[in-house]
C-alpha cells in the first residue's frame, strides 16, 4: 500500500466508540469543566476541538481510568449471575470517558507532537497499560465471561452476539487472564515497557525525520522539480525561519518522492543518506529500542504459551501461522526479485549510454539514482511523465469529483461540507456523510497537509466509532502528508499521492458503513491482514476509466485529460512494479524475521543491520532495491501496531485485486455492485471471521493470480493461495 497505517484508537473494549451523551456516566469532581472528558455534545458527537488543549489531557485520562475501574468493578462484583447482557454487553458499554481522552491523546501524538505531548504520551502509555492489564486479568471479570463462553451453546445467541462472546473471551486469554499470580505480574512488567519503548520510538522516527530535512542554499540545486515543488521546499523552509533557502522534508518511506526529478546527483545520494540513516545514529539511534522490544515482545509470547511475537499475533489473524505468512513472501520474492533486477540492467544501460555520449565514464547505478532514472526510462517507454498529469489532479477536484464521485456511484451516499464544527487544524475538512434515502451515516475530517510536528506517511483514525447498540454514528478522519503549495497555489497531486487518498478514504467507508450492532467488532475492528483489504480495493477507483475521466480536469481550464495522456497514466501503473512490490516484500520480511526470533536470539544494537541483511537474504530479496522501511524507521512495527503484520498488506492486496478482478467482470462502477460490496464486507467488521466474510462476497477463497496479473509478474495463471 502506498504505505499506510490504520489507527483505531481508545480504551480496551470499546477503543473508538463513543455512546451518546444523554447516557453517558456524569464525570467526577476532577475532570468537571474538562472538555476532553465530558460527553461531546456537537452534532455526531464531534470534539469540540475549539475547546481542547494537550494540557488538560493528565486529569482527563486519570478520570477516565477511575471510572472504567469503577465500572468494570460494578460487572465483576455483581450479585446476579453473569448473563450476556450485564457482562458481555455491560462491557461494550464502559469506557466513554477514558475512550475519548485516548482519541485526544493519539490525535496529538501523531497530527500535532511537540514536548509536552510526547510528555504525556511516554508517561501515559506505560499507566494505560497496566489498566487494561488489570481489566483482561482480572480474575472475577474473566471467570464470568469464562462462565458464558463456557455455556456459549446453551444461550441462544444469535451469530453477531455469539461471535462477540468469542471474541471477548479470547481478548481476555490472550491477555494472559489464565495465567497464574505470578506470570500475570510479569506480563504486566513486560507490557508497560513495551509501552513506553513503543512511544519512545515514535517519538524518535519523529525527531529523526524533522532533523533529517535537507538544506539547500542555491534554487539551482534543485533543477528538475516543479515550480510547485520548489514552491513546497521554499515554504517548508520559511516555515522553520529558513528564509531565502529551501528544504526538502523527509517522508516516512525510505525512498523519497523527490528523487525521481531531482538531476543533482550529489544532492540525490544527501537526501538518500539523510533518508536510509534515520534512528541508526546521528540524532536518534533506535536500535537499542528495537532490540529490547523485540526482546521482550518475544517474553511475552512465550509467557501465553507461544514460541514467537510472530506465532502470537498471526493465531489472531486471516494468515493463523508465521509459515503460511512466510510461504505468500517466498512464493513471491523470486518474480519480484527478478523483475527488478530486469529493471535494474535497463537503468544501468541508460546510465551507460547517457554518460558516454557526455564523455564521461559511467558509474554504477546507486539507490538514489533509482527512481531519478526509472523515471527517465518510464517518459520514455511511455512517453509518460508524472508531471504531466499533476495539473489533472487538483486536491479539491480529486476529493469532490472522484473520491466522492465513486462512493456516490457504488453505494448513493451524498457529501455536504460542514463549516460550522471546530477543527483541530485550521486547513482541516469536514464533510456530514448521507445515506441515499438521506439518513445521516456519520462525518468525514480530512487532515492533509504535511507539518513538522506531524508524522509521515497516510492514515485513518476514528474518533466516535459507529455502534447500533449504543445508537453511534462514526466520526472518520483520514491524513496524509501532501506538501503544501506555494501561497496562492493550488494543491496538485501525483498519481501515488491521489491513489492514497482514495485508499485511505477506503478505510473511512469501512467505518462509516458499518452496521455492526457491537462496538468491538463494529467498521475496521478487524485483523491487520483484512483491515488492508477495503481500503486497498478502494484504490481501484483512482484509476477507473469512468472515475478518472469525472476527476481529471485541468486545474487552469477545466479540460478532461487527453485520452492518450489517460491510457498512458493507466499503462503506467504497471511500471516498475518490480522494485515496488520487491521493497515492499522485503521490509515484510524484515519485520517476520525479528518477530520469529527467541527471545535469546535477538542480537545487540549493533547488529542490527547484518541482522537485517540475513533476513533477506533468506528470499533472495538481498538484490538491488532497498526496503521499504529499514529498522530504525519502522513505525509500523515499532510503533503502529503492526509487529509480525506488515505483511497484511500483500496479504490484503491479493483480497483487493480479487474484488477489483470481480467488480470488472460484474459492470464496474454500478450501484447494485457497491450494494453487494457493502452488505457482505464494508457493513459487517468482524460480525463474523474475514475468511466467511470475503468467501460470501466472492464465491470461494482468495486468488493471486488477479494481484500478479496487476502487478505484471504473471508468468502462468495462478490458483488460490
């Protein structure tokens, strides 16, 4: 995925839900006048960030632990027999108050991080640990929902309510509930610290990144970028008092935008270095924290009875083994492998034909020369140029006239801006999202623009999560990290850049069409390695003929894009698919590689790159192309939540394409088909497990063959994975 990360946030049961606030418990004397703990009462339950400051999140988040403590204690300390109602239920509806203070504290940490937030957030995570430590382990809680699940055939449950049941006894397991006195207390050691490392090494990546932007003292350094581009690097600059200069930013990714355009190569290799190096030394080293928290995530396993971190998250997932994980990688590391090396040979042989006919003596083709020459070879294969279409792609005329376009087409909702709610920040959208027979579905937020104190990368959070039980409509928010224009510019978007969003807005329908009744499995509360699936094969309207025509107009006159230049921006979407999907396969290796290690295999700091360099070289994946993340900037695993997953989001595209493959075959952008699409995938979350879920949308398992034939490494048809 142009990588991204799904963020659902809050306490232990509920994380994004929120219950309406008419019922929602009075807060106590500490956090009276606080608006992050008292109920939100805009419209949709809206945070009424006009109000909220970082400051007043310690006294809110104390209240909010106090009176999930008060409330779980009224569930386990009940007098009645432990029924589904006043258990299993009772527990879907605690949490308010600390649920939102979490969604403030996240909402900070990733969108607006500065001291005092990673502050809070370090001394927090290691107390929010232990609270839901102490719910999940509690004895007298579990022992009756042990009880329940235990008569689970006898209750007469319909199938949402008995999959609840078995969800919830299963969170309560794998929280180590069965353990003895004295293991429970060690697990409890090993999470909050797991806890704080975690914090410390996003705060670390976004330290690192911010130190890390590349000074450039001459305009001329910088040939080769659009005017918009260098507008972007000129601002970037003002914005850090660097007047009368300009900075390149970093993103999160290893490779960077920049470099298919920029003809310094000096300047290439700086940003290059400047990118591969991040919490590997210099500002910030994160390997001591990489290799204790691998450490220790692999003690915890072994305390819940599981060889790995690896064998321990994937049990809870589509893949259920490490093996099945690794065997989808191996099976297609060898193609993309040498597909790039392919690549490489024809970008080598440019660099040697260009520098010859200058006079010059060849040079060996470098990471930071990739994307400068692929481009080069693509305007040339294709006579495409991503710069050719970035006029096209105006931000407002890709979110209004295709990004809203499709979902209008497929599923009849409608979009109305709201200017009347606060924002969290004054560049930030809001849209009320509505049904086609003009029911309210919920609200969508936009936060897109990159800033400093802002992580890199695309994502989507949620900050009222949607339940029928407690009578919640969802509150969405999806960010990227697009580089603001030049003053009085408009924003104009890459092909990759206008793909993200539609992915990142795939998240956002996959919660604002839920129609789970429960919140724990209500919009995307699913497995790492489905959560990836809608948004991925969301993407496939960015570059639907039908959709592409609606959105790509001329940002100055308002012309469609020519057919020709169309077909060459389609076409384009298969070129280099062999670094793309090789980078990506190998930061998924590496983040297999440290979660399958024992606890006494991890190696010291020091050895984390040729740690790294084994990983790969076990699939072969040790070739030309780098990682698309290496260890020190791994945010979705040291981080995000992703430890032993990123390889979901292969995993996911072969869901993806699959739905793209029956889309096409079945009329493509018709309202009977978006139907369909959302009464078996987008309304259900994990109302029943992924793999009945896809199995009813597509008639069987997933196939590969479709995300080969897309990423053109199809050398024979495939069969099911």
């Amino acid at each position: 995925m142009n990588a991204s990360t799904v963020a659902v946030l809050g306490s232990a049961f509920l994380l994004a839900a929120a219950i309406p606030a008419a019922a929602a418990p009075a807060p106590a004397d500490g956090a009276a006048g606080n608006p992050v703990s008292q109920p939100w009462t805009l419209p949709y339950h809206y945070p009424p960030f006009d109000r909220i400051r970082p400051e007043l999140l310690p006294a809110a988040l104390d209240e909010g632990m106090a009176q999930e403590d008060a409330q779980v204690d009224a569930i386990a300390r009940s007098p009645e027999p432990a029924t589904f109602e006043n258990t299993i239920v009772a527990m879907e509806r605690m949490g308010r108050a600390l649920d939102q203070a979490e969604t403030v504290l996240q909402l900070y940490s990733a969108n607006a991080s500065e001291p005092r937030v990673q502050e809070i957030d370090a001394k927090y995570s290691t107390l929010l640990s232990s609270h839901r430590d102490a719910i999940l382990q509690r004895a007298d809680l579990f022992a009756r929902v042990d009880s329940l699940w235990q008569r689970r055939a006898t209750l007469g449950l319909d199938p949402e309510s008995l999959q609840l049941l078995e969800r919830t006894q299963a969170r309560f397991v794998r929280a180590g509930a069965r353990l003895s006195e004295s293991d429970r207390k060690s697990l409890r050691a090993l999470n909050e610290r797991k806890a704080r490392l975690t914090t410390e090494f996003r705060n670390g990546v976004l330290k690192a990144t911010r130190a890390g932007a590349i000074e450039v003292a001459a305009e001329s350094e910088l040939d080769g970028l659009s005017p918009a581009e260098i507008g972007a690097a000129r601002t970037a600059a003002e914005a850090r008092g660097l007047h009368g200069k300009w900075l390149i930013a970093l993103q999160n990714t290893t490779i960077q935008p920049v470099l298919a355009h920029l003809k310094n190569r000096a300047l290439r290799e700086r940003i290059w270095r400047a990118s591969e190096s991040r919490g590997a030394g210099g500002a910030v080293d994160n390997r001591p924290l990489i290799v204790e928290l691998v450490r220790l995530r692999a003690q915890s396993a072994n305390l819940l009875g599981y060889p790995t971190q690896a064998a321990f998250r994937l049990d809870d997932s589509v893949a259920r083994t490490p093996a099945a994980a690794d065997a989808m990688l191996a099976g297609m590391a060898p193609a993309a492998e040498a597909k790039a090396k392919e690549e490489g040979a024809a970008l080598q042989r440019r660099i040697d034909a260009q520098e010859r006919a200058a006079g010059r003596t060849p040079f060996v083709l470098q990471p930071w020369d990739w994307a400068y020459y692929a481009e080069l070879e693509r305007r040339e294969t294709l006579a495409f140029d991503d710069a050719q279409v970035r006029p096209y792609f105006e931000l407002d005329r890709v979110l209004r006239d295709g990004v809203f376009f499709a979902a209008s087409g497929l599923y009849g909702l409608k979009f109305r801006e709201r200017d009347d709610l606060p924002r969290f920040q004054p560049e930030n959208r809001v849209f009320e999202v509505i049904d086609a027979d003009g029911t309210p579905m919920g609200l969508c937020t936009f936060d897109l623009f990159a800033r400093d104190n802002k992580q890199g990368g695309a994502w989507m959070n949620v900050y009222v999560g949607p339940s029928r039980l407690l009578g919640d409509l969802p509150v969405v928010t999806v960010n990227l990290n697009i580089a603001h224009p030049a003053r009085g510019e408009p924003a104009l978007l890459s092909f990759d850049e206008t793909t993200t969003l539609f992915h990142e807005f795939g998240h956002a329908l996959h919660g604002l069409l839920s129609d789970a009744r429960y919140p724990s499995l209500a919009g995307t509360r699913t497995p790492r390695d489905f959560v990836e699936f809608p948004s991925q094969y969301n993407e496939m309207w960015a570059r639907d003929p039908v959709v592409l025509a609606h959105y790509a107009r001329h940002y100055q006159t308002g012309e469609p894009m020519p057919p020709a230049l169309l077909q060459k921006a389609l076409a384009s979407f298969r070129f280099g698919q062999g670094y793309a999907t090789a980078e990506y396969l190998a930061a998924a290796r590496i983040d297999l590689a440290w979660h399958e290690l024992a606890a006494g295999e991890v190696p010291d700091a020091a050895g984390v790159d040729a740690f790294e360099h084994r990983a790969l070289a076990r699939l072969g994946l040790d070739g030309p192309v780098a990682p698309r993340y290496h260890s020190g900037y791994f945010m979705h695993i040291f981080s995000h939540g992703y430890d032993a997953g990123y390889y979901a989001y292969i995993w996911s595209e072969v869901m993806a394409r699959d739905a793209e493959h029956w889309f096409n075959t079945h009329g493509g952008l018709v309202r009977a088909n978006g139907d369909f699409f959302r009464a078996k995938i987008l309304s259900r979350g994990r109302t029943a497990e992924p793999d009945v879920l896809f199995s009813s949308f597509y008639g069987g398992p997933p196939e590969v063959g479709p995300l080969l034939e897309h990423r053109g490494l199809a050398k024979e048809p495939a069969g099911t994975r």
